[in-house]
C-alpha cells in the first residue's frame, strides 16, 4: 500500500533559476541535485518538514520533460507516492485495472526504484511509485 507522498515533481527550463526561486519560496537550500540517466534529467530536490520538491530539467531535448515542457510549458509534472513493495503494488495496480508505462522498476532520483502510472488510467495525473533502495 501507499505511504505517503514522497514528492511533487516540477518541470523547469533552467533548474539554476528555478533552485533561486524555490530556496526564496520555501526557504530552504536544495538538499541534493543529480542526474538521473534513465529520464535524461537533472533533479533538484527540497525538503520542508516531511514534504518534499523535486525539480526536473531535460537534459537531451527527446526526454519526457522536454516533451512535457514543449507541450504544457512549466508546472506541476507528477506526484510520486511512497511503497514499501514496488513489486507488490505493480502487481496490485495491474489488478485494479491501472495502465504502467514502466513495469519494471528501474533507478530514479533521491535512492529510490521507480515505476510510473500512465496518465489515461488516474484522472490525467502522472503517478509516480517509489521505493526506497536498501
């Protein structure tokens, strides 16, 4: 079962600009910036209290966020919830009839695995599953 939200993921043009912005906004630094190879992005994360902002920038122009950015321009991309079994819950999902565009965990941001729930099957929304790396 879910968690909890482990974070909202934002699409920015520039994430040095953006990590201004966000650090006057919430202020608090970002705690960790990465590239996450698999999605062609650069990530940035914030974190106030137990929630937390990860901010993605395309880094090849055939990226999902790049995509994402030319179609819809920047703004809220997905929110990524917390699961204990990334397994279990892609099997459970499956079940109740959810559409993954990934079905296979693969490495994401902040030391997690991640699989995704397509748009189409949960009211328009991206969902983003995560599990924590032991």
């Amino acid at each position: 079962m879910v968690n909890k939200i482990e974070h909202i993921g934002i699409a920015v043009k520039n994430i040095d600009e953006a990590n201004i912005l966000f650090e006057k906004l919430l202020g608090v630094p970002s705690y960790k910036t990465e590239i996450v190879e698999s999605e062609n992005v650069v990530t940035s994360f914030f974190q106030t209290g137990t929630n937390k902002i990860e901010l993605l920038m395309a880094t090849d122009p055939e990226s999902p966020i790049a995509k994402f950015l030319e179609k819809k321009g920047e703004g809220i991309h997905h929110i990524a919830f917390d699961v204990e079994d990334i397994e279990s819950e892609i099997v459970r999902l499956k079940r109740e009839g959810f559409v993954l565009i990934n079905e296979n965990p693969k490495p994401g941001a902040d030391n997690k695995i991640v699989v995704f729930l397509h748009p189409k099957s949960t009211n328009g929304v991206l969902v983003e599953l995560c599990q924590e790396i032991k």
